[in-house]
C-alpha cells in the first residue's frame, strides 16, 4: 500500500492546479484523514514557490490551535524538499460551490443556518488572532451532501494579528476579495466580513455581484460600484436579507458590520422574522444556539461548548398548564427552560417560579437515573424545554462535563440561598 508519511494512502480523492488530495488512515489515531500533497515542483517555483511554502507554514502554526465544530481541523503538516502535505479532518459531503447555481439554490432557512455557522466559525477564528482573508464556497465544506453542517477549511492564506510574515501580497480569490483586500491595504477582520457577503449574494442569487472580463475590471468594480441587492436579481428574496448583504458588502468600513457578533444577530434576527413571517413555529438551529449562547446557566460555557450542548439537547414545546416533570417519574434527565415561565410545586405549595435560563430536574439524575422526581413543574405559560438526557452528557467531552456540573452546583447554592432567606424571613 502507498504511503505518505505514516499515512496509508486509500485513493485519490480529487486533483487541482497545485495539489492532489487522498483518502489516507492514520494508523496511530485509527481514523480516516484527507492528505493534501503539494506538488513539489511549485515549491520550487522561484516566482510562487516562496507563496506557496508560506501557505504550508501558515496551516503549520494552525494545527491544533483552531478547534471548533465549524472548522476544519489540521491535524499534521510536513514541509520539506522531497514531499510537502497537510494532513486534515475528512469531510466528505463537498463544497458549498454546489449551491452557487440558479438550479440547485439552497432555501432561506438552510442558507441563514449555513452562514450563521460561518460566522461563529470566523469569530472564533478572530477571537484566536487569525483572518481567514479567502472565504469563498469553495472553502466551506459540507459534512454531508444535503449541506445540513458544514466546516470552514483552508486557512493557507490567514494573517495571523502577532505574525508579520503571513503578510503575502496576492493570497485571496478575487471574486472575493475585499476593496481593502485589492488595494493591498492592511487587513482586519472585515475583509472577511466582506467576503462572506459576497458569497451570501451568490448563494442568494446563483451569481456573483461582479463578473469584470479581466482583473482589472474585476478591481474597478469592486473599489467603485456598490454591491446590488439580491432581490435585484431574484425578486423574491426578503428584504431582511438585501439589508445583511447591503451592510456586509459595504465599501465604507465604518458602514460595514464592526464584528461578527453584529453579522451573527442579524442572521439570527432574520431568521426569526422568516420563520413568524411563515407562521412556523419551530425554532432554528440558529435560534436554539442564540438561545442556549444567553442563557445565564450556560454563561460560563465557551461557544464550543454551547455548539455541544446544542447537539445533546432535545427541544419540546409545553402548553400553559401542561406538566413539564411528573412527580414520582424517573430522573433520567435534566431540562433547561429556553422560554416561558414554570413554576415548581409539590402537593399544590410553590416552591419555585422558573425563568427562561433556569436549570431543573438535575437534582434526580443524580442518583444514576433511578432517582424519582420529587415535585411537579407545570407550565405557567407557553414554554419551550430543552432536555438533555443522562446518557448524553456521560458521552459529552470531559471539558463540557465539568462545566455542566460547576453550573449544577452554582444552582444547588443558588436555591440554597433563598430557601435560608425564606426561612429567615418567611
């Protein structure tokens, strides 16, 4: 069997203009891994052979260090004069490019999620020092083929903030890039920002903003013609979405979103708007991350800690004087209340009145999942549960683990406290 590396080779996966790309298995960590080989003659290319190098160097200091469930993670990168290659996560379901076409365009609420994900992918990324500077569909993986999840890749072309040498002149898709980014400015962020603005009309529309017949009439319109609204070209696209384009693609940086926490909520508002606008209920996996990311219980999770949680949690919508837990059933789960209100009761006495945020049912779980629940919570109003399952959380990251039971006790001393209030002040 062919090998590179340590890695064994299973078969070519795809070929490009700079590298081919196998199906290997890593023999030491027993998984499948995608091994991008670069051709050797680039790298030796006295005009881009420096380039090319720098982008291997650059997913070099990247492995390891951006590990986020929308990122595509680098595992190992050999850099040298007889084979050079990246060794990455495999992701099998293809690009985003296969959305780019007026004949297969994604709906509103798939393509709000897909961004959505980006964004926080991208933030965490800037939050770590790094600008991606090549965001394109292309570089936006799909887990699977109907594009439910999908994974930022590529980051060859990054600046990292505390790391002059990744300042190469060039690294970007023109298409793509930024009017900062052609004029060879310094970068921020928001040449990202920008991009993924440009790529959201494409993936709105089935085509790009601008289409100049040579680079130089690429550059002049990117610098000088503003961005047109996607309902230009497709009349039915909301307004909620030319407004995101508008302001992503906005020339002015000043008029542009500042961060992508701004890019974020937009998405997650316009969401929202289309989903009431619908007359359908259910809440977006954009919505339950926003939810989840505000709740109070969960305020000292990190954001790759939230995107777990959101995969353990079950969502139940629970009508205004239904029960939420049953005394007496087995404790096998805990619930978080997303909205609505709740009260706790036993034998018709309040005891405690819920809030969106709150934790309860934990108490039971403790006990193996043969625990019983000791009191009743009903609904006081219309309230959407998210529930989290004993199982789950024992399968859940050692990291997300001790976070769920550090916020377990803050509750227990939480509740503690106000029962001592109450007795001393009843």
């Amino acid at each position: 069997m062919e090998r590179i590396g340590k890695y064994d080779i299973l078969h070519l996966i795809g070929e490009g203009s700079t590298s081919d790309v196998f199906l290997g298995y890593d023999p030491f960590a027993q998984r499948q891994v995608a091994i991008k080989r670069i051709f050797n003659e680039l790298l030796r290319d006295p005009l881009r052979g420096t380039a090319y190098r720098q982008q291997l160097q650059t997913e070099a200091a990247l492995a390891g260090r951006l590990k986020h469930p929308h990122i595509v993670e680098v595992y190992d990168v050999s850099i040298n004069d007889d084979s050079s290659y990246l060794v990455m996560e495999h992701i099998a379901g293809g690009t985003l490019e296969a959305f780019c076409t007026p004949d297969n365009l994604l709906g509103f609420d798939r393509l709000i999620e897909i961004l959505f994900k980006c964004t926080r992918a991208l933030d965490f990324a800037f939050m770590h020092g790094v600008t991606h500077r090549d965001v394109k569909p292309a570089n936006i993986l799909l887990v699977t083929p109907d594009g439910g999840e999908v994974k930022v890749s590529d980051f060859g072309a990054a600046l990292f903030k505390d790391i002059d040498r990744t300042m190469v002149i060039g690294l970007g898709s023109p298409a793509y890039m930024s009017p900062e980014q052609v004029r060879e400015q310094a970068l921020t962020h928001q040449t990202d920002i920008y991009s993924l603005g440009i790529m959201m009309f494409q993936l709105l529309t089935g085509q790009l903003p601008f289409s100049g017949a040579n680079p130089v009439s690429l550059a002049y319109q990117i610098n000088h013609t503003e961005t047109p609204i996607p309902s230009s070209v497709r009349p039915e696209i909301p307004p909620e979405l030319d407004r995101i384009v508008a302001r992503a693609t906005h020339k002015s940086l000043s008029a542009r979103y500042a961060s992508w926490l701004e890019f974020s909520h937009d998405l997650a508002q316009a969401s929202r708007s289309l989903r009431l606008h619908a007359q359908r209920p259910a809440e977006s996996e954009t919505q339950r991350f926003q939810i989840l990311r505000e709740m109070r219980f969960l305020s000292d999770f990190s954001e790759v800690e939230i995107w777990e949680t959101l995969r353990m949690t079950e969502w139940r919508a629970v009508s205004a004087g239904s029960l939420v837990m049953r005394r007496s059933e087995p404790g096998g789960y805990f619930a978080l209340l997303a909205s609505g209100q709740a009260c706790i009761c036993l034998e018709g006495q309040r005891l405690h009145t819920l809030s969106p945020g709150e934790c309860f049912g934990e108490m039971a779980m403790f006990a193996g999942g043969n625990g019983t629940r000791t009191a009743d919570v009903i609904a006081d109003s219309d309230c959407l549960v998210a529930e989290i399952r004993q199982a789950t959380l024992e399968r859940a990251s050692p990291d997300c683990q001790t976070r769920f039971y550090r916020a377990f006790l803050g509750t227990l001393a939480a509740r503690l406290a106000q029962t001592s209030v109450r007795a001393v002040h009843p």
